[in-house]
C-alpha cells in the first residue's frame, strides 16, 4: 500500500482531527510536539463553534474506540488525545471562575461514559485505557477534574467495569478507581469496592492489580493481610512485599501482626516462605532500629511467644556473635543481665540466642552467655525467691505477675541448652523444680507448671525415680500431713481454783473415812465390804486426780510425727495444680509401664476431684484419668463408662466438661481399637450404616455418641466431635463412608463456615485421609454416592437443601483422582463412571441428571485402556439413543467426545463468564502424625491458643487443642 504524502498546508489552515490521527499513525515519535499542537491549534481556533465535538471529534473518537486494543493505531493515538484532553482540563482547572466542565468536555466524557456500556469488548476497553492514562496525566500535572464526572466516573466503575467478564477490563477499572479513592474514610464507596473484588476476584491479575494500588492505610490494611492467605503465590508474595514496604511492624495491631508473621512461615509454599525470611522480617527490624529485642517486644511474649520464637532465628543468623551477645546489655564482667533489667523480652530473646547457638554447636559461645549449671540454677533460684515470690501491689498484681512468669519460664528454658553431665548441677537444678513444685505459699499457672515438669526430664532422666519424687511429691500437696485437734482449754478464774480447793478438801476428807471404814472391817473379817470399800476409795482418788489437774490448767504437749495425720485438702488452687502436674507427668511415654504406680492417686484423688461441682477441676481430672486410660485396655474399659455416663446424663452446663469427655472416649478408641475394649461388631459400625444424614440420632453407643455431638448447638462440643471423628477415620478405626460424607456436609455447610479453626482441620483431615490411608478411595467413592443420594432426594425443609451437589461432588473427585493414595495405583474414577451412568439410567429428574452429567464430563477416565472406555461409551449412546436425558444438555456430547479419544481438555465451570470468588484458600497439609495423635499430645502450646474469634483469618490449628 503506497504512503500517503503528508499534509504541508500552513498553521492557517489547520486540519480536522481526522486527518490528525490518520497522519500521526505514519509519523515518528519525534513529530508528536507538532501534531499536539496541530490539534491544539484547530481546537482553539474552532473554541466557539457550539458544535465543535459533533462536528469534528465524535466519529474520529468513534472509531479510536472501536478500533482492536492492541492495533498500533490504537496504542499510538490515545496518548495523543488524552494529552489534548488533559491540557483542556488544566485549562478549566486554572480558570477560578469555571465551576462546572465546559461543554465540549462534558461532551467528551458522555461518548466515553456512553461506549461502556456497549457489548463491544473494544469500546469498554480503550475507554477505560483512555481514563486510565488520563488520570494518570492528570496526576503528574497536578490537575482537579470536576466533581460530577468524578462521580460518574466512579458509578460507572463500581457497577459495570469492575464485573466486567473480561480480566484485562477489570484490571483497567480498578486502575481507574485508585485515583478515585479516599483510603482514609471509612465511607468511602471506592475503598470499598477495591478491598471486595481484592478478596471475591476470581482472577489472579485483577487481585495483583488491586493489591499493588490500593492505597495502605488502617482501612484497607486487613483486606491486604487476608491476601497472604490467598490462593494464588504470587499474590501472597505481593501482599507481604506491601506489607513490608508500606506499613510499621508497629502500626499493626498484635493480633494482625503475629497473624502475618505465623501464616509467612507456615505457608507451603517455599517462595512464600522466603520472602517472609529475608524481606518481611528484615525489613520491619530495620525500622525498629535494628534492635532484636525491641522486635520481640513488639509482639506478644506473654501470651503467645511461639510468634517472636519462631521469628527470630531467621534475623539472628544475619548478626555476628559479638552483635548478638550485645543485645544481652550485659555489664562489664558479668555474665548475666541484672535482674531488675529482665523483661519479657529479653528474657525470650536469651533463650533463643542459646537455641540458636546450641543448634550451631557453637560451645563456646553458649559457655559465654549461660556458664555452667550451677552457676544458672543459683541466678534462676535468686529470681524465683527474690522476685517470684515478693509481694505485688494489687493494682498492678495481674500484669506484673504475668510478666515475671513469663521471664522465669524463659529463665527454666535456658536450662535445654546447658550440659547435663555435671551431677552437682543437675540435682541443684532438680531440688530447685521440686522446691517450686512444693511451694504451698505461691501458686504457679498452668504455663510454668508444663515447663517446670518438662525441664524436670532433664534433670531425673530416669522414668522410674521421676515417677516416684512426684507422686510423693503429690500426696504431700494434695493429702498432707496435719496434727491431731486438741480439745478446748480455757482459763481458770481465782474463785474457780478456791470452789476446786474446796471440792478436793472434801475428797481427801472422804478418802481418810473410807480407810479407816477398810481398816475396821479387815478386822473384822468382813471382806466384801472391804472390797467394796477398795472400789470407792479408787474411785475418790481419781476424782481428786481430775481436779488437781483441772486446776493445774491445759499441759501442753509437744506433737510427734508418728502422732500426725494425713488429711486430703479441700483447697481449689492446690488440687489444681495436682491434676496439672500428675497430667503432665501422664503424658510422657516412659511412664505407660508404671501402671501399678498411679493406681493410689487415681482412686484416692483424681475420681474425688471428679464429684467436685468446680468445671477447671473437672476438666482436668477427666484428662488425668483419660491419659492414666492410654495405659492398658483394662484401665480404659472401667473410665469409659465414666466418661459415657458424664456425657449423656450430667445436667450441669458444662460443655468444655463435656468436650473433654469427648475427646477422652475418642482417643482411647482409636489408642486401643473396638476389640480391645471389648465392643462387639453389632455396637460399632453397623448403627452408622442405619442412620440417615440430616436426621436426628436416638440409638446409644460410644461412637454414635460422638457422631450425635457433630451436630450439637454448642460450638465446643461440635468442635470436639468433628475431630474425634476424623481420628477414628485416619487411624483406620471406622471405615464408614456415611461418615465420611458428614464430614464433607459439615465442611461445606454454611453453620461450620465462621469456625476457621473447624474449616481447617477438616480440610487438613480431607487431604491427609485421601492420601495416608489404604482404602481411602474406595471409601470416599462410596461417599460421594451416598452424598449424592442424601442431597438428591432429601426434603425440602432439610438443611441439606443448602448444599450443593456439584460443588460437593467435584470436590470429591479431586479427592480421588488417580495417583493420589500412596497404597494403590488403582483408578476409581472408572468405578465411579459405572456408578452414576447406572444412576443417569434410571433417574427422571432434569436437575439430578445435569448434576450426573456434570460430574461425568471431569472425570479422570482411564481412556487409554479400551475395555473400559468402549463399555462406558457403550452405555452412553444406549442413554442417548433411549432419550433417557434432555438432549439439549451439552455434557453428554462432551463426554461422547472424550470417551471417543476426543477430550475437550477443560471444564465447563472454567468458560463461565461471572466472576467467581477465588474462595478462602484451604492449606491442605498432609500431616497425618498430627490428625490421629491421642490425649497424650494434647497439651498446652505455649500460651498459643487463638482466642480473638473476629481476626480475618486463623493461623493453621493442631487437631487437638487443650480444652
């Protein structure tokens, strides 16, 4: 096609538009000054011509915006009107006595508000390119745009553009929302809008596009730690980068803070993670002036030190040894802090510091920052007397107390890195454990109790002896010996010693006479009345014996061992911290042989403890009792029917009581088994294939009791449930797919959604079952039959109508397609195709066939064995022929294609044009030592429990948690 010759004509006559954009497509860039002001000059030159736009700017503009997005003339032409537009609107911007646009811009804008709501892709997309680059300009020149098209803009943004169905127009309409928006109102529709589509969004590029310009502030700063959670990893890495470069680690709150940091380092992706480790952390120390102390101060120490525990290694190992140390604030010559300058903080940062150089096998800095052991047992012993056990202001009684337990559990956590060889320090430090264990005037928290008792490993090594220090240890607090009651004394008066003279004087006068009566009939050979005689004078002397020592006063008398008694106490705080420590020195597995040992304490103490109306106590007393049942079989099959008997007949509102029954019956049957505890077949699993899901449990039993608790109204006791079941399932216990398929409705069940926590664990369970457990597939095939049917034919007031049959069962085959159990090679997606065409066979409804349909078109078939494709494609055309499904249904042609070698190669949910929410993203680690870990494990994290139930997201839970 031959050039067109250029256009010579002089400035006089200056060209339309038309011709301007025509040119300006051939001509170099150095030539676009010239044409700007070619069209700046024919535009004043025509200023007054009411008809300016019509006339000359609308069908150039037309065809500007109809033209293909990603044509040269496209790409060329719109800067060059968006600078033209821009110069209009600084002009009407400097011009004070302007208050409205004028009207060629305000025609200007009404072609392109108009064009955006046109089908055409082309018009919605360089409309909005045309408003993006213009903002942008009008940015750089520092130029207002008047407030009605800004809000015209915006309306049409937040409705139309922004769900729109194409990606690359979304992206467009949030980069023209971010120079509309106010991050520092809370009102503000824009904001708003952004921090939705960032989380609902179905497209990774539009989430990345609202991450990077969503203005950070404390509005929009949850919406953006929530992407950390996202599914996709590069908008995880994005949304820390933000996070890293545009906020403090100390404008956060704590609970936002610690939440960032765990869910970084928990992430399964390992990019993720090190980002996390060398851009995130380091970023926030390097605005907190470097100071690793100071870091772990800013998060919480006290309640949850697992956060600044799990952090700091990964900024120490960016520090010499000598920075490190310095962090101490040690004095010259000394070789620990001073005590009144330990705080939270650095009492944590010192036991990470020895973690971090004992795990280097650095000895001789480790030597530098603890000594030996009998130099620290004595530093520790002084803080615990002088500071542990001085007297707190009450005003300040809460938090200071705290704090010290805090520093004096980090102090005992020193004592892992130290070099046990040394006898004498080793008992120094295990008299100073027993002595804090023993101490009856203070009473210890549950966090210093499990640390006290863990570092009591350390120093009696042997099961056998440690068994033996606490449990008589144990019988001294809870069973202690006491003297013997006195009877009253009182004090006698001066007439009362007189009235007593008196009486003895007349005693002493009666006993003479009654001798001299003995004497006479002695004489007088009358010797029964002699004896009788005999009797009255003993009986004389000793009541003049009472009253000489009535008158005498009390005799005091100095009480002998041998003389005390032993006399169970009735104080709450003592019995307390027994069950604590005998449940921690339960849950080590070197004393599951020293059955006969606990017998005593069992029967005597913790069964008392049990009766006691006081719910911490009960709590405790059931794990005690549960762990002492992980022992032998014998013990479990006696405290089981305890546990039973709390769960269904104890009226009393405890549900955490209740839960830890719960937990207590679950463990123990997936510890012993069913045959063990002597449950025949006709109690176990057979109920579970008669029951209905969605119907209500009447039968009883130990595993229908916990399958009737997952749909308890009380959020705990359906918490436990939920978990006792995926126990049994895990280990191997129960094979139930009924179950199974309960499990999946909770999973998706809107009640279940706001327990984060719940929503995890099930999650986590899912994906471990599906991959750990031999059978796995067959049981979660039968499932999704079972699911299918429930949902299917269900009622319609069941709560089973709110679940989704597609959803549920695509969810399904994700589970089971080929190659996920690591014990069978087997395909069941063939097994499931023969299933469900046998059901599509016979089933007359249109919406149960489409939801058959569905399922069959994303099935992973094994199409290269013949004899299994020829069979199903068999039975397809039989149904097809017989008219048996609505022909105008497009799955059937689409699995005729794939079962004739022909897939299509994707599903149908992906060509949908609605945006879809991207989902919370569900961390499905496969972690099976985790899901079936029984009671023993089920201790106290420390202080790491999440209790801030309206956080935006939870970091991953443990199975178990401590009740």
């Amino acid at each position: 096609m031959p050039k067109r010759k250029r256009d010579r004509r002089s400035t006089e006559d200056a060209r339309p538009p038309a011709q301007i954009f025509g040119d300006f497509q051939e001509a170099g860039n150095y030539l676009t000054e010239k044409y700007e002001s070619e069209l700046e000059e024919f535009f004043h030159k025509h200023e007054d011509d009411e008809n300016l736009f019509e006339n000359y700017f609308y069908h150039p503009l037309l065809c500007l915006l109809n033209a293909a997005s990603d044509s040269p003339f496209t790409k060329r032409t719109i800067p060059l009107v968006v600078s033209f537009v821009a110069n209009r609107l600084a002009e009407e911007d400097a011009n004070d006595e302007r208050e409205s646009a004028s009207p060629f811009v305000r025609n200007f804008f009404e072609l392109i508000f108009q064009v955006q709501g046109l089908d055409n892709k082309n018009f919605r997309f360089n409309s909005c390119k045309f408003m993006v680059d213009l903002l942008a300009k009008l940015a750089e020149k520092d130029v207002s745009m008047d407030d009605d098209l800004c809000a015209e803009m915006s309306k049409i943004m937040i409705n139309d553009r922004i769900i729109d169905k194409a990606v690359d127009i979304r992206e467009l309409a949030a980069q023209v929302l971010q120079w509309l928006q106010d991050p520092t109102s809370q009102s503000c529709e824009v904001t708003k809008t952004l921090m939705f589509h960032l989380d609902k969004d179905p497209s990774v590029e539009v989430r990345k596009t609202i991450l990077g310009l969503i203005r950070v502030s404390s509005v929009t700063v949850p919406s953006i730690a929530m992407r950390t959670r996202d599914i996709s990893e590069s908008v995880r890495i994005m949304a820390y980068k933000i996070l890293a470069d545009r906020r403090r680690m100390n404008s956060l709150s704590f609970s936002l803070r610690e939440k960032i940091i765990m869910s970084g380092l928990n992430d399964t992706s390992a990019a993720v993670r090190e980002v996390v480790e060398n851009y995130l952390l380091p970023k926030w120390l390097e605005r907190l002036s470097g100071d690793l102390v100071e870091f772990a101060e800013n998060l919480d120490v006290n309640c949850r030190p697992l956060v600044p525990r799990r952090a700091l290694p990964h900024l120490l190992k960016n520090k010499t040894t000598e920075e490190l140390i310095a962090f101490l604030r040690l004095e010259d010559g000394e070789k620990y802090p001073k005590m009144e300058k330990l705080t939270p903080g650095l009492s944590l940062y010192w036991s990470c510091l020895a973690k971090y150089f004992s795990e280097r096998d650095d000895s001789e800095s480790l030597e530098r920052i603890l000594g030996n052991v009998t130099q620290l047992v004595h530093y520790v012993d002084c803080y615990y007397k002088q500071e542990m056990l001085k007297d707190i202001p009450s005003e300040d009684q809460k938090d200071e107390t705290l704090f010290r337990t805090t520093i004096f559990i980090n102090l005992l956590e020193l004592f892992s890195f130290c070099d046990m060889s040394n006898e004498v320090g080793r008992g120094d430090m295990t008299a100073m454990l027993l002595d804090v264990l023993n101490n009856k005037e203070y009473q210890p928290d549950r966090r210093l109790l499990t640390k006290v008792m863990a570092q009591l490993l350390l120093g009696l090594p042997d099961p056998y002896s440690r068994v033996d220090s606490v449990l008589t240890l144990l019988t001294d607090l809870y069973n202690p010996l006491v003297e013997p009651e006195a009877e009253p004394t009182r004090v006698i008066s001066a007439e009362e010693k007189r009235a007593l003279n008196l009486a003895i004087a007349f005693l002493k006068k009666d006993l003479c006479n009654l001798h001299i009566s003995k004497e006479k009939a002695i004489d007088n050979e009358q010797f029964a009345e002699a004896q009788e005689l005999k009797a009255k004078i003993e009986k004389v002397r000793d009541e003049i014996k009472e009253k000489e020592e009535e008158m005498k006063g009390p005799v005091i008398v100095e009480t002998q061992t041998d003389d005390m008694e032993r006399q169970q106490t009735d104080d709450p705080h003592v019995q307390y911290k027994c069950l604590v420590i005998l449940c921690e020195l339960l849950r080590n597995e070197e004393v599951m042989q020293l059955t006969q040992s606990f017998h005593e304490i069992m029967d005597t103490f913790v069964r008392h403890c049990v009766s006691i109306d006081e719910e911490a106590l009960m709590i405790n007393a059931f794990e005690a009792l549960g762990l002492h049942s992980m022992q032998s079989p014998e013990i479990a099959v006696k405290n089981l029917t305890v546990f039973y008997a709390v769960l269904i007949t104890d009226v009393r509102p405890y549900d955490r009581v209740r839960a830890k029954c719960i937990q207590c019956i679950a463990a123990l049957l997936v510890h012993h088994g069913p045959e063990k505890l002597s449950i025949p077949q006709e109690e176990w699993e057979e109920p579970l294939e008669a029951m209905r899901l969605g119907v209500p449990i009447n039968e009883q039993g130990y595993l229908l009791c916990i399958v009737k608790n997952m749909d308890s109204e009380s959020d705990i006791i359906k918490r436990q449930a939920i978990m006792g079941a995926c126990q049994l399932l895990l280990s191997g216990r129960v094979k139930s797919p009924k179950l199974l398929a309960k499990i999946v409705f909770l999973w998706f069940s809107p009640t279940t959604g706001p327990d984060h926590y719940l929503i995890n664990m099930m999650g986590k369970f899912l994906s471990c079952f599906s991959v750990e457990t031999p059978g796995a597939l067959q049981i979660l095939t039968d499932s999704l039959l079972i699911a299918l049917d429930e949902i299917l034919n269900c009622s319609h007031m069941s709560d089973l109508q709110e679940l989704d049959p597609k959803e549920i069962g695509l969810f399904i085959l994700d589970l089971t397609k080929p190659g996920t159990n690591k014990y069978t090679n087997e395909n069941y997606h063939d097994l499931i195709a023969r299933k469900l065409l046998e059901k599509l066979e016979f089933e007359d409804s249109v919406s149960t066939q489409s939801t058959y349909l569905r399922l069959l078109v994303n099935l992973a078939i094994s199409y290269d064995v013949a004899a299994v494709r020829d069979s199903l494609l068999q039975t397809v055309r039989r149904i097809r022929r017989s008219n048996l499904v609505n022909s105008k249904n497009g799955d059937i042609l689409k699995l005729i294609l794939n079962l004739q070698g022909q897939p299509t190669g994707e599903l149908l949910d992906s060509v949908s044009s609605t945006p879809r929410s991207p989902g919370i993203r569900r961390t499905l680690i496969t972690n099976k030592e985790n899901l079936i870990t029984p009671i023993r494990n089920s201790g106290d994290q420390e202080m790491d429990s999440d209790d801030d139930e309206d956080s935006i997201f939870k970091t991953p839970p443990r199975i178990i948690p401590r009740l």
